[in-house]
C-alpha cells in the first residue's frame, strides 16, 4: 500500500495497513481467482492460488453495515483514472492481468465510448483485461463498457449444475448474450462477444463480515462477476506457462482451446469463429487445454526442427509438408495460419511423423510453422513457409474407409489396450481420433503416422468413442464408424473432485476431465504471476445460511 496517497472522498486513509474492501465484492472475486484454502483443508481455491493481488479500489464507501448504502458504483471517470494506474504502475509491479467485474456507462456501446478506449489502450500496453458481460440475459443483446472492448477478453456464465463432469454445463439464465453492437470498421468478429464463458452460478469464495470485525469462511454467489475471475486466473496459469504471450495470443488460445456449445452463428465462417455463438461465445473455457497450449508456444532447450518449402505451392489445396526430425523430440506441433504473424492459427497437434499431408485447402494465403516436444519442455517455431492456393481447393476422389477390428471394448480402470484398424492401399497416414462425446465435438487427434495400430494407457472411468482416417496421394478417406471402449471403476475410488491430481500441462493425448482439472475443481497449482482485480458489487449475493441479501 503507497501511504503517500492522499486522502479523497473516494478512498479515505483510516490510518490502518489493510486495504478494507467495504461491500464484500472484491474479496469473493478475489477468492475466486486466489483463495488459497487454508480455511477448508485445501478444498475451496482459486484458480491460481499463488497469484499475486494489487487492489485498485474504485468503490466509495458510505455507512457500514448495510450492503445496498455501502456501495456507490463508480462514474466511467473513475475506472479510467483506476486503468490509468495500471498502465502507470506496469512495470513497477508487474502487472500482467486486470479482472474487471462491473458494468457503467454506455448502455449497449460499440466499442467506441471513452471507457472501452482506454480498456483497449491498457490491452495496447501489453496487460491482459478480463470483463465479466453483465447479468442481463437472456433477452439483452450487447453490452455495456467496459464488456464493450474490442481489446477486452468478456466472460459469461454457465450453470455446472454442482458437478465436476462438463456434460450437464448449460448457459446460465442471467448471462448477458451477445453480438456487441457493431462499430462499423473492418474487423466482422470484433463484435463476436462473449469470448467464453466459465462457472458462474453457486460458487463459494471468501466472505466478507460487512462490519468491523474480520470476517471468516465463505459465502456462496452467482454471477458473471465470478466468471470473469476464474478466467483471470486461467490467463495467469498460461502466462506463468509462457511469460513471453501478448494478450492478442491469450485471447486467441481461450477462442481455440474453448469448449464449443450451442448453435454457431455462422458454421461457414472460418476456424475458430465457426465455433461463437451468443450466448456461450467460443465456448466453455478449458484451461488445460489453454495452458497446454501456451506451453506448446514456448521455446526452452530443444532445437527448432527446419519446416522444408512446399513443391507447387501454387497449384491446388493438396501437398505434404515437411521437416527435419530433432533430437530428443516426442512429438511435433504444426500450426497453421492466415496471418504471417501467427497471431490467431489451428494447431495440429500429437504428430510423431516429420510429415503432414495437408487436404482440400480452399483458394487464399497460409502460413505454417513447427513445433518441437520433448522432455516437458518445447522448442521455438521453425522457419514460416508460406503457400498460396489460387485454385482447385476440392479434395479428390476418397481413400477407401479403413474399419476396426473391433466396434466396442470393455476394460478396466488403468487397464491398457489397442485399438487397431485395417490397412488401406495409397494411404501413407492414418489419423486416430479420440473424444469423451459420442458425436465427437470434443474430438482431438491421437495419432498420426503410418502403423495401424494404437496403444493406449492409463484412461479414467468413463466411454471413449475412437474414430480413424486414412490419408496418401493427396486423397483421404472418410472418417471410419465410431470404436467405442468402456473404461470400468477398479477396485479403488476414483479421486473426488477436491483430491484429483492435475495431469502436468504439456502432456500428450486426450485426458478425462477428472485428469484435466476443470476450472471448477479446487485449482491448479501453478505460481502465478500478478494480477490486478479491479472488483464491484455486479449480482445477487447470497450469504451461506440462506439469508438473501439485496442486490
């Protein structure tokens, strides 16, 4: 605390060292992002529980004791002089993350209005800004500053139904929906919010005493405001995982690595906006899959593999890529993008050949780079190649479809097994998919190479659905009918969702979500780097024990 401050009808000094956050809010949505759980045996935390905390404080307090006259929402005027703060104080305290959970100003604004400029320029000056949408779903459509930021990553709500497995998550009712009111420029998706959304109905942080005795324990809550601190501290994880990602990239790897849900607005757009949709935006946040991907950006000890250039690049959508083998490498990533900066991109991943065959590329420009893993750590991207297809883009005629030997599969916990296909003529690759959904909108791709068969271990209980494909010649084959595996409960309980063990990030194939770590577990355990939350009264609070506390 900076005791040089002085004192101002916004924040008068008492003469104490504690930072008394007077209406509760800020210390639940800190809790949501930090809570390090001493006062529940380590069952209640928050997503980063090491994370660092500057309060900037924009409430101004009245009369103690009674919620509803303990809080003045703050003019616009006000969170900007706060924002200015931040960008002032960036280097000083390394701040790196901003969690906003309030709403003023400009109703249903573009983008355009002074607060969302200059949540934009904090954005500009390297710091991530996370905005809950707002509690007036579901019959809105936009949002109002400082959710309105083109720069802002904007967070709605799901209902976990009290649940650790995902299947049951639905939108909440008082999410705030989406498009945001269009600004008119040239960007079509800058209007595409939400961005994500994340638990945000029930959820137990720290309470606060609204009194002058210290408060204890926890008080249960709902709104987006506690959706948007869990987010924040998802982007501290993936920060910690690679300090070197711009909010631009942060932004881009919540869109990709994002649980899709509901009807896409526009399947025929490109990927990842092929995926948004009002009311969950690009999905449910995942924040194994986000870290695991930050990691996949970052370069440590291994060498970078030489990405070789394209034979005709310019004669259709069908070629092979490939690179030089590095030593010590597990794996490769392989990514691919329109822009030559790589700022958004698709990442193929789990690749264990030097080779890709690329299929069916409609006319345009792209760009690929490779990633070297090995040894928990990832190499920096290769050389960019860049191909321009200016006709053609039809795939041609199919592969036949290879078939399992197998259609269904019964084992037991922790119990390895195979899963093995028929060859195909001309296919030189086949690509082995896994999902936990039996319409495989979850599906990543296990195996890519040229054996036909597959070993995997070490799958929790639950049904696997497998499906595979054959690739050569520049032709492919269609997907194969789904094998589908039951795992079993052993002898020994499965983990609860206060005592799972967190799968390290960067680790290879599918995980169930007990191995995932879902944000709505206790955390994970990651040291996290400083956050800022800026934090008011936003939803209906609700004290444990029953009592209903005005909004």
């Amino acid at each position: 605390m900076d005791l040089t401050v002085p004192d101002t009808p916004l924040t008068p000094r008492d003469g104490s060292l504690n930072p008394d956050d007077n209406g509760g809010h800020g210390t639940f949505c800190a809790g949501c992002i930090m809570g390090n759980g001493n006062s529940s045996d380590g069952r209640i935390m928050g997503v980063a529980p090491e994370a660092t905390l500057i309060d900037v404080k924009v409430y101004r307090a009245l009369e103690a004791g009674r919620l509803a006259e303990n809080i003045v929402m703050p003019a616009p005027d006000r969170l900007i002089e706060a924002l200015q703060w931040i960008v002032d104080h960036k280097g000083k305290f390394n701040i790196q993350v901003v969690s906003i959970s309030l709403s003023v100003g400009v109703p249903n604004s573009n983008g355009t209005d002074r607060l969302s400029q200059v949540v934009n320029e904090v954005v500009g000056a390297g710091i991530v800004v996370v905005v809950a949408s707002g509690n007036e779903g579901p019959d809105n459509r936009g949002f109002n500053p400082p959710a309105a930021a083109d720069g802002a990553i904007v967070v709605g709500a799901v209902d976990d139904k009290g649940t650790v497995l995902r299947e049951d998550d639905t939108i909440a009712d008082f999410s705030s929906r989406g498009p945001r009111a269009s600004d008119g420029d040239a960007d079509p998706f800058d209007e595409f919010k939400p961005d994500c959304v994340a638990p945000g109905v029930e959820i137990t942080s720290l309470a606060n005493s609204f009194s002058s005795l210290p408060a204890a324990g926890y008080s249960t809550a709902s709104g987006t405001s506690f959706a948007a601190p869990m987010v924040a501290g998802i982007v501290a994880l993936m920060i910690e995982a690679n300090p070197s990602l711009t909010p631009q990239q942060v932004k881009e790897i919540l869109h990709m690595t994002a649980e899709p849900r509901g009807t896409p607005y526009d399947p025929d757009l490109p990927y990842p906006h092929n995926k948004w949709n009002p009311e969950y935006g690009y999905g449910i946040v995942d924040a194994y899959e986000a870290v695991r991907m930050a990691l996949a950006l970052r370069g440590d000890s291994l060498p970078a593999p030489h990405l070789n250039e394209i034979p005709s690049p310019d004669d259709d959508g069908n070629f092979t890529l490939t690179w030089s083998s590095v030593p010590g490498a597990e794996s490769y990533v392989l990514l691919e993008s329109d822009d030559p900066t790589f700022s958004h991109y698709t990442a193929h991943d789990h690749l264990t050949e030097t080779f890709y065959p690329v299929v069916g590329l409609s006319p345009g420009n792209y760009y690929f780079g490779v990633v070297a893993r090995g040894g928990g750590t990832f190499s920096n991207m290769s050389n960019t190649v860049s191909v321009v297809v200016t006709g053609g883009g039809e795939p041609p005629p199919p592969l036949p479809t290879p078939r399992f030997e197998a259609r269904e599969l019964s084992v037991e916990e922790g119990e390895n097994y195979t899963v093995s296909w028929s060859p195909v003529e001309g296919a030189s690759t086949y690509i082995l998919q896994e999902a936990t959904a039996s319409d495989f909108s979850d599906s990543k791709d296990l195996y890519r190479g040229g054996k036909t068969t597959y070993h995997i271990t070490g799958r929790a209980p639950g049904d696997y659905f497998y499906r595979v494909k054959a690739v050569g010649e520049g032709r492919e084959s269609p997907w194969s009918a789904p094998l589908t595996v039951h795992v079993h409960k052993g002898n020994e309980s499965t983990p609860g969702p206060w005592n799972q063990t967190e799968q390290p990030p960067g680790g290879g194939g599918k995980t169930s979500p007990e191995e995932k770590g879902e944000v709505k577990a206790a955390a994970v355990v990651i040291a996290a780097s400083v956050m800022v939350a800026i934090t008011l009264l936003f939803v209906y609070l609700k004290r444990r024990g029953g009592a209903t506390l005005p909004a």
